[in-house]
C-alpha cells in the first residue's frame, strides 16, 4: 500500500496537522494560509524524481487539507506551494521547490546543502533573492515516510521519574559517545544502536549520572558555509523538520531505534532530555534555502524586519522563529508532546531560550509560549531547561525564567573557573554560586534546582581543555580563528597544550578534581560534559560544532580510570549526602535546634568578613551545611557536611565540633582521591588545590 497510488480524494480534516495514517489511506492537513495552491508529492522509493503530484483541494482557516485513499505507512512524500513571489513583501513561494513537511515523522536521509534548494537567484546588479530560481529541487531534498504506530516496547512505560533536585545530568552527543568507542561494534558505532549498547549504558549507570542530556536530534540542515568547507553539521542546531529523528544516526528506522535507546536508557534508570531548537531553523537568512516553512508561510512562520525581506535574527544564524504566533506555537507544543510521549522523553533543554520566549515586544515572562508550557497537563510536568539567553534586545534572561522552567547558569561556570584560576573568591562570587545562586534564583518560590550549575559544555572548552589551554584553537573550523569565545577563564600552567613535565600534569589534575568537586558539591542540579570524567580533549577546539571526527567525538582509547572513579566517589557522596541537594536556599537562619543552616569558617575556625573574601590571598575557607531552616525538609535533616575549599598552598583546618555527636568522617579527598574514608581529629591538613568532604551524624 506504500507504493501504490493515490485513489479517490475526498476533504478529510485540518487536524491533526502532517500526515496521518487510517485504516484506508492518509489525511493531510498543511497549514499555509496565504498559499494559492498546495500539493501532495508522492515518490516511489528509491527514486528522488519521478513524482505524483496531487492538488490538496480544501481550506479551513489556512490549513489546506484532504484525504487520499489507497496510501499508507511508508509512502515517500513532499509538499509543494504556489502563490506570490513578492519578497519584499516577505511572500516567498515557489512552486519549484519540493518542501519538507515540518511535521514529518521521519525523513529518508539527511538533509544537505545544495545550490537547487536555492529559491531565490541573483539577478546581475540585484540583491539577492530578488528573482525566482525556476530549477526544480526534488532531486536533491529528503522525502518525508508516512508514519505507521510505533514498533517495539514503549518508551514512556518505563520512565525513572527522578527529582529535579536529585538529577546529575550528563550533556553528550548522541554519536560522539559511541562514534569511536572499542566496545561497541563497529557497524554500530555514532548510531542510535551505539549509544544503546550495553557498553555506553554501563558506563553512564556506574559513573551514577541520573540524566543524559542529548544535542538536538531533531532532523537538521547541513547547510551552505558548512557544506562548501567539505564539513558536517555535527552539533545540529539547524533544524528543517521538529517532529523527525535525525536519520543519519539510524541504521534501518530512526523511529524505532530511537524509542529503543530511550527505553534501555529508562532500565537503567537514566533519564533522556533533548536539546531542541525551537528559536530558529536551518534556512537561514535572505539568501537561505527554501526547505519548508519560507515556502509555506513566510510572514507567518518567521520575524521579519519592517523591510519584510529580511528577518530578525536573534539566534544570530539568520532568522528567528515567532513562536509567539497560533500557528507556531502550535507547531512547537505539538511537537514537544509528541517527543515526551511518542519517544518518552523525560524533559527539554530549549536553546536560546529568551528568542522562544520573546514577544513583539521583547522577551516577556509571562508571554505565550511560558504560559503555554505552566498549563499544559503533558509538558509542565517534565524537566524543563532554558538557555536563558539570546543575541537580541535584553537577551540576557539567566533568572528570569519562571516556573517550571530551570536554567543554565552560566555565571557558575565563569565564577568557578575565575575562583580556580586564581580570581579573588569575593570577586568570583565564589560563595553565593556554592550555595545555589540565591541572588538569582531565590524569588517566586523557586528552589535552588531552578539553576543548571555547569563548569562545561558542548559550547566552550572540555575541562580538559580549560585546564591545557590559555587560548583557543579553532584552526579546523575554517574561520580563520575567528569563532568560538575569546575569554574562557582557562589557564595552561605554562605550557599550552599537551605537557611532559610531571610537575605540570600533576597541578592540571588537581585542579580538574578540584572543580569537579565544587560542581558536585554546590547546591542546585550539577549538569558533567560528557568526556570531561575521561580527560576528553578537542585539542584547544571551543567551538566543535562541525567537527564531526575524532576532534568532536569522545577519545576512549586512553581514558583516565583515576579520574572515573574519582568521578563515581563524587555523585556518590552527593547521592549519599542528602545535605548536598537541598531544595531550599541557605542564608545561615537559625534552625529548631539553635544551629545555623550554614556557615563559612577560615582555616583557624573563625568566621571570614567580606575584607576576607576580598583578600586576594585568602584562598581557603570551609562551608559547613546543615539542614535548611524554617523549611519542613531542612529541618528534618540531622547531621551536618563540612567542605574544604583550599584553593591555595598546603593549609591545616581547625574543625569545628561535633556537639557531643560521633566525629567527623572523611567522606573524600580530591588531593587523594584513593584514600579510604575514616575518622578525623580535630585537625584536617588539606592539601594545595584541594577539595575535602567531611560528615558528621545524620
């Protein structure tokens, strides 16, 4: 039935938008409301050219819609649009380009620059996009597969439901963690299938990660500088259809394999949360391609400038979406239910996040999208993570964002970075980042689990890399070094790049312990880059977006196994210490019991004045947690957490006493990360640029 030809057109529905199948052939509904004419283009498989076109007859409220018998799950398909070719006026239809449907299911392979995708020519003297391009694309873009029910278990039966607060989430690339892995097979290696093998899924469920968090997987563009610099859109932020898996990881059916990885992912009890991109899409600015939604509804689906023939680009890739638009943000929150409960998805990380939120008038906390998502019975209940910043107007949101969403706090990492460095601690806001970031996240009720504490990421240097680098290299990308962040707060202990000397190699270490310790020990919800447990390097690369080689993918072939045991003692001790994930924010109130919630104490046990802390050497000091006053939880908690921060020379600790309970015990030691744990006087000795972890009681 897959093959066969269309039969007898009748009107079917305008909902649901796509292509939907029943028990006697497909409903399509496409929303283009200033089109003039709209068709169904089928394709026998295997052949990119030889097209049944098929006029889509009936309109409702700018959806063009009709049922065609006799089709079913597996028809290769496009859309084509025809209507005016103003675009000055921001019309931009062509007739001659075969569209991508935004809502397919799934596209048969990937989607890759070529100049006939072009809708627009220049004409001699005249700006590009001025004339219509006549070639025909069909040959050169993706057909859509009619979706059939799901195959193989169900992906949203076996979610772990885990607590935000108690999420350890690990940011990786879907191929990357495989693409070079020894232990998956070859032909499976950078699939869906590879990150799915046993091998990958022990490795995150001993490390005790609780969450990965995936770069987009939304089919995406290779688009043109990328594709004329022979290079490959590894990252994936330009996405051309929100409802389709990307189909370059897959071996048979993205589908499938993907539901697959999400459901062993949940027998492990890890959790799946997909970076989406719901800020732009992959055609780019004036000069882009016509992939689906210019050719369908330009003025509609995109912000466009007072001069209709260009766009508001506050994704900085050459358009921005309106997602504060029905019919966009229609198309958004269909697609993200579609993911949470056709794939299981535990949660979202959305890029850019303010342009998603902003309104015409600016970025708007209680615009339509957030509103949109605080109601919705599907999706207020997942993870839900903003990159609370764009290149627009007031695009810096970090706090803004209200509930349910949490947000990368990209101060954390600076400020960690700074503080290990060598910053002065007060300058670094290094305390108040420890305690959850209260100055930006404690209002409207919100919990210390509202910021996203990262010390890396995709974007930027591995910490492998912060610590090996003073500069970056990003000589692979083609721009002449011109991309990626200038200033990464990184430091190369005097030698950039790779070091022989033991002496260099050994403070390296200590340092990357030491921030990994400060990651897990701060309050709110620790987000590792995935590699950085190994001693992942991108040889100085901070911008590998389209490395998709060896450069951009996890190096297994000599993983650190001190450092990944190291890691596993560290989520560990936080899974063990309840103290370390609290809920509440800590201001050093008193609690029931007459102690403080929190203190911080100078090596001789009293307690740092602000001239403390802007002392350019001082540089250690301890924070001993208690549970959080006034606060139901809190109080329940007994015991206490005393952690050394000695981001200086060799430095012995007063500790502070017990009150009559057992003693303290040594929990660990980033400066000897094998030392068993056991009781501790009342004296500590930490060692330079270390980090020590005591308990007491509870």
């Amino acid at each position: 039935m897959a093959g066969a030809p269309a039969g007898v057109t009748t009107a079917g529905r305008p909902w649901p938008l796509g292509v939907t199948v029943d028990s006697v052939g497909v409903n399509v509904a496409v929303y283009a409301p200033a089109a003039s004419a709209l068709y169904f283009c089928l394709f026998p498989e295997g052949d990119q050219q030889t097209e049944q076109r098929l006029a889509i007859p009936y309109r409702q409220d700018g959806i063009w819609h009709a049922h065609f018998a006799g089709l079913g799950a597996g028809a290769r398909y496009g859309l084509r649009a025809d209507g005016e070719f103003r675009p000055a006026d921001g019309l931009c239809f062509n007739v001659n380009k075969l569209l991508i449907d935004p809502y397919a299911r799934s596209l048969d392979r990937p989607v890759r620059y070529h100049e006939l995708m072009n809708g627009t020519q220049r004409a001699d003297n005249e700006d590009p996009g001025s004339q219509l391009d006549p070639r025909d694309s069909a040959a050169v873009v993706p057909k859509g597969i009619v979706a059939g029910p799901p195959a193989g278990p169900d992906p949203a039966s076996n979610r772990p439901g885990h607590d935000l607060p108690d999420l350890v989430i690990y940011e990786t690339h879907l191929k990357g963690i495989s693409a070079a892995h020894p232990e998956v097979p070859a032909q499976l290696r950078g699939t869906y299938a590879g990150m799915g093998h046993p091998a990958v899924i022990e490795h995150l469920r001993r490390l005790g990660v609780t969450a990965v968090e995936l770069l987009p997987v939304q089919a995406f563009f290779d688009d043109k500088h990328i594709v004329e610099k022979d290079l490959h859109n590894y990252w994936g932020y330009q996405p051309v259809a929100w409802f389709a898996p990307e189909p370059r990881y897959a071996q048979y059916d993205a589908v499938a394999e993907l539901r697959q990885l999400v459901h062993a992912l949940h027998e492990a009890g890890i959790e799946v949360i997909l970076d989406v991109v719901y800020n732009h899409s992959g055609e780019g600015g004036a000069d882009g391609p016509t992939l689906n939604l210019r050719g369908l509804d330009n003025t509609g689906y995109y912000r466009l400038l007072e001069d209709k023939s260009h766009y508001a680009n506050d994704s900085g890739t050459g358009n921005t979406l309106a997602v504060h638009s029905p019919m966009v943000l229609r198309m958004v929150l269909d697609s993200l239910r579609y993911w949470a409960q056709s794939f299981g998805v535990d949660g979202f990380r959305f890029d850019l996040a303010t342009a998603v939120a902003r309104g015409p008038q600016g970025f708007d906390a209680q615009g339509a999208f957030l509103q949109a998502i605080a109601q919705d019975p599907v999706l207020a209940t997942l993870k839900l993570i903003a990159e609370p910043w764009d290149l627009g107007p007031g695009g810096y949101q970090l706090g803004n964002f209200p509930a349910p969403f949490a947000q990368w706090n990209d101060q954390f990492r600076d400020g960690v970075r700074r503080a290990w460095r060598g910053d002065v601690l007060g300058q670094a806001n290094f305390g108040a980042l420890l305690l959850g970031s209260a100055n930006l996240f404690d209002h409207s009720g919100r919990s210390t689990a509202a910021g996203i504490n990262f010390i890396s990421a995709h974007d930027g240097f591995t910490l492998h890399d912060t610590v090996s680098y003073s500069h970056k290299h990003n000589e692979a990308n083609g721009e002449d070094n011109r991309d990626g962040h200038d200033e990464n707060y990184s430091d190369n202990f005097g030698v950039e790049g790779p070091a022989n000397d033991p002496a260099i190699t050994e403070a390296r270490g200590l340092r990357v312990r030491g921030m990994l310790a400060t990651l897990l020990l701060a309050q709110g919800v620790p987000m590792l880059l995935a590699g950085d447990e190994l001693g992942n390097s991108q040889r100085g690369n901070n911008n590998a977006y389209a490395q998709d080689n060896e450069l951009g993918w996890l190096d297994w072939s000599a993983p650190d196994r001190e450092l990944m045991d190291y890691v596993r003692r560290l989520v560990d001790v936080r899974r063990r210490l309840p103290l370390l994930r609290q809920r509440g924010f800590l201001h050093g109130q008193v609690r029931a019991d007459g102690l403080p919630d929190v203190r911080w104490l100078c090596p001789d046990g009293s307690t740092p004045t602000a001239e403390h802390w802007q002392d350019p050497d001082s540089r250690s000091l301890a924070l001993q947690l208690r549970g959080g006053a006034r606060d139901p939880r809190g109080e329940a908690l007994d015991g206490s957490v005393l952690i050394i921060f000695n981001l200086g020379g060799d430095c012995e600790f007063q500790l502070p006493g017990t009150g009559g309970a057992a003693p303290w015990q040594l929990e660990l030691d980033s400066a000897a990360p094998g030392h068993p744990a056991g009781t501790v006087s009342e004296r500590y000795a930490a060692k330079a640029q270390s980090v020590v972890v005591l308990s007491c009681g509870g």
